[in-house]
C-alpha cells in the first residue's frame, strides 16, 4: 500500500480520536484522519489495499459515532 507523506502526526491524531475530551479538537483530528484517508485513495491501489482504506473509514465512522453511542446508554 502507498503511504502518503504527510506532515501530520498520525500517531497524535489516533491519540486525539481515541482519548481525547474537547469535542472539537477531537472533530479536527477526525477531519484530518479523512483527508489523509481521501489523498490515499486517490492513488493506485491493489483490490485488499482498497479494502483496507475501507475498513479504516469504517473504523474511523466507528469511531466518530462513539461519543453519541455512549451518551445514549
């Protein structure tokens, strides 16, 4: 699979997503996780590779619904 390159810290975004508490910087990190999720699908890829950038947006909605999950139970 190609790997972008990319400025970001991919680990501090992953951080952000998972622990983070501010919603909005938590919305941020999540907005930057789909860009680099967009510019790597927008390069040539085996079938498996595209499905596991699937998966990881799959994660990644996952992910971003949680707070909303959590406060409904």
């Amino acid at each position: 699979m190609h790997t972008i390159e990319s400025e970001l810290d991919v680990q501090e975004l992953h951080r952000q997503v998972v622990l983070e508490t501010d919603t909005a910087q938590r919305a941020e990190a999540i907005a930057a996780i789909r860009s680099l999720l967009e510019e790597e699908r927008a390069l040539p890829h085996s079938a498996e590779d595209r499905a596991s950038l699937q998966v990881s947006e799959m994660v990644l909605d996952f992910l971003e619904e949680l707070p909303a999950r959590v406060k409904q139970t």
